[in-house]
C-alpha cells in the first residue's frame, strides 16, 4: 500500500511539474500597409485597379495578393532570413492589364522569437528603411518599425503621385469614400 501511495505522490509531482507553453494564437509575421490620402490624414480605398503584390529577387517571384480590388489596407509575410526584402507592385486594369509596376525595398533585421518547444519559431522584425520607385507610387513611409504577429498597426503608408483630373485616370487611383 505504501509503494502505491508513494507512486501516486510521484505521478502527482511529475505532473505538476509539467507546464504548458502558451504559444501565440496568431504566429504569422507580416508588414501591414495602407494607402494613405494625399493629405495623409486617412486610409482610402484603390479604385479602380486592381492590386498584385509578388516577392522576389532577381528572376523569381512568389505572388503575395493577388488582384485585390478595393483595397486600402492589406498584409504581407516578411522574409525570415533576408535582409532586404524585394516586393513587385503591379496595378492592372479591368482587363487585368498591367498599368504600373513599382519595387519596394524594405531593408529590415531580422530577430528570432523563441517562446517554448511546443511553439515554432517565428522571427520579428526590424525595419531599417523603405524605398520605392516612382512609376504609380509616390512614397513609402514606415510607420512602425518593428514588425511582429501584431497585426493590428499599420506598418507602412503608401501614397500615390498627386492626382491631376485633366490627365489620365492613373493618376487619381482613389476613391473618396473612407475606410
């Protein structure tokens, strides 16, 4: 009977001494963006265009979104190991047609996140600096610099060249309607 009382009292402390991890519900990384009214008081939403965004570097590239249509807010994954990511921005038109294509760079560290076995790793990140051609896009500005599994801060502001009515549609992509 004793051997039986001390067996239990060993389940009992083996068992106490187990503890769960609680991992993260939301382990994906990704940089939010937003396009920003010329005045860069609101999000607005891209008319008329649809949105791709493709990552890659030299001849490969990995469709990211995929012809999103009214969008003015949306999310991509960060690159875990690379110091600078490359993502092709590319505006089509009702025939999805490519209108414009601008690259931007975001140029970021890269820091690993290790909370227990049970969870994986995950990386966050530190953004450095963020460049963009100039064909559609006007400017890129971050935001927020440190990218996690925080999903609800707005990384980056994207704005577009200033509209000019009397020239072609391309150059005021926006709707007025706010988000």
């Amino acid at each position: 009977m004793r051997k039986v009382i001390y067996a239990l009292f060993a389940i009992a402390g083996l068992l106490a001494g187990c503890t769960s991890v609680d991992c993260s519900m939301n382990n994906i990384v990704a940089g939010v963006y937003g396009f920003r009214s010329l005045s860069g008081d609101s999000l607005v939403k891209l008319k008329d265009y649809k949105l791709t965004v493709a990552i890659g570097n030299n001849a490969a590239h990995d469709t990211l979104l995929n012809k999103q249509e009214n969008v003015s807010t949306f999310t991509l994954p960060v690159s875990y190991i690379l110091e600078t990511d490359e993502l092709h921005f590319m505006f089509l038109d009702s025939e999805n047609d490519t209108v414009a294509k601008d690259i931007v760079h975001i140029n970021k560290t890269n820091e690993p996140v290790f909370e227990g076995t049970d969870c994986g790793l995950r990386y966050h990140h530190k953004v450095l600096s963020a460049t963009t051609t100039t064909n559609l896009l006007d400017s890129i500005v971050v935001n927020n610099d440190y990218i996690s599994n925080d999903l609800t801060k707005v990384h980056f502001y994207l704005y577009l060249h200033p509209s000019d009515k009397s020239a072609d549609p391309l150059r005021n992509p926006f709707s007025t309607e706010k988000d």
